[in-house]
C-alpha cells in the first residue's frame, strides 16, 4: 500500500498528523521511511541521469561551437580570396549550426534547472528522512515501555505472585522466630554458665578464707 502518491506528497506531508491518525504507528512509521527510501533511490537515481545527459549536451555543445568557428574562418577565406558565393555559402552553415548551438544552450539551462530542483527535493526528503527515522526510534522506545507497563500491570493482578508472596512472608516470619529461639537459647546458656562461674569464685574464695584462719590458728598455738 503506497501512503504517498508522489514525491511532493512526501515533502509536504505532516509525518506527526499521520501517526496521530494511525492505529498502528510503529508499523505505520516503517512504512513510511521505506516509501522515503524507495523514493530517494529513484530521485537519485534521475539526478545521475540527468548529469549523463547534461555531459552528453556539453559534449555535443563544443563540438557545434567548434563547427561554428570552422565555418566562419571558412567564410573569411573565402571573401580572401574573393568568392563571396562561397562565403555565403558558409556563413549559412555557420547560421544553421549557430541555431543548434542555441536551442542546446537552452536544453542545457533547462538541465541545470532540473538538476537544482532534484537536489533541493533530495535534501528536503532526506530531512523528511532522518525526521522518521528519529521518530521510529521513539515510537519503539514509547512502544516497548507500553508493553513492559502492561505486562508489569498483568504480573501485579497475578494471584499466584501474590500466593508466593504470602509464602515469602510465611518463611521470613518463621526464620525470624527461629533466629529469635536461637538467641533466647544462647542467653539461657550464658546466663547457667555465669552462674557456675559464680559457684566457682565463692567456693575459691572459701578454700583461700579458711587457709587463712588455719594459718593464724597455728601462729597462736605456738
């Protein structure tokens, strides 16, 4: 399906009221650059014809300018030497080929019109060009993240990630009172063992109280 008819359509047309309209704008803009593009190739592809023919003209151009002149140093020679028939007779030459040599003149103006035409419309679809092709990149970007919203939307309604969440939960609060058990263990285990630490250093200090009084009971007996 063609979107332009021809390559006017495509310079003057407004690529974001296009896509505005679209119900599918990221194929829509695909569509758009490879008509831009198949455009460009053809366009181009009339530039390089044109110049072929505009050297063919230049060519054909010195070769009736060269005749020309060939023509009237013919008539000079002639009048030299008297023979005004002859040169007439080349000056009516130089006159038929001096009428080619004009209406090639202006062939070659009407080329070099057309070619500063082709160019301007070139730089105009290749601006157009490198419009879309930056709007495609958007419409991708813009595109992608609307779906990953979406689907990001669907996995948040999800029952079974909300069921996986509850078991989540479920885990962490036993591992939390698995950790709590642990630590209340470890302080009940600290707490015993002060208090045989304690038994300890009051039995020590006993055995040390009574070597003492042993000690002065002994100097009073002597």
């Amino acid at each position: 399906m063609s979107i332009f008819s021809r390559l006017s359509d495509i310079i003057n047309s407004n690529i974001s009221a296009l896509l505005d309209k679209a119900e599918n704008p990221e194929k829509l803009i695909r569509m758009v650059i490879q008509e831009m593009e198949d455009t460009l190739v053809e366009v181009r592809s009339s530039i390089a014809k044109v110049i072929a023919e505009k050297k063919t003209l230049t060519r054909r151009l010195e070769q009736l300018r060269s005749q020309a002149e060939d023509w009237e140093y013919k008539a000079e020679l002639a009048l030299s030497k008297e023979r005004d028939d002859l040169a007439r007779a080349a000056l009516l030459e130089k006159a038929a080929i001096q009428a080619r040599l004009e209406a090639a003149e202006s062939d070659l103006f009407k080329l070099d019109e057309t070619l500063d035409k082709l160019d301007s419309e070139v730089n105009l679809l290749q601006d157009k060009l490198n419009d879309a092709r930056a709007r495609q990149k958007t419409i991708v970007m813009r595109t992608r993240a609307t779906s990953t919203r979406r689907d990001v939307r669907k996995q948040l309604g999800n029952k079974a990630i909300d069921n996986a969440m509850d078991k989540f939960e479920y885990y962490e609060r036993k591992i939390d009172l698995m950790e709590g058990q642990i630590d209340s263990d470890e302080l009940e285990q600290r707490g015993l063992q002060a208090e045989f630490d304690e038994l300890a250093r009051g039995e020590k200090i006993d055995q040390e109280l009574q070597q003492m009084k042993d000690r002065l009971q002994g100097g009073k007996t002597k």
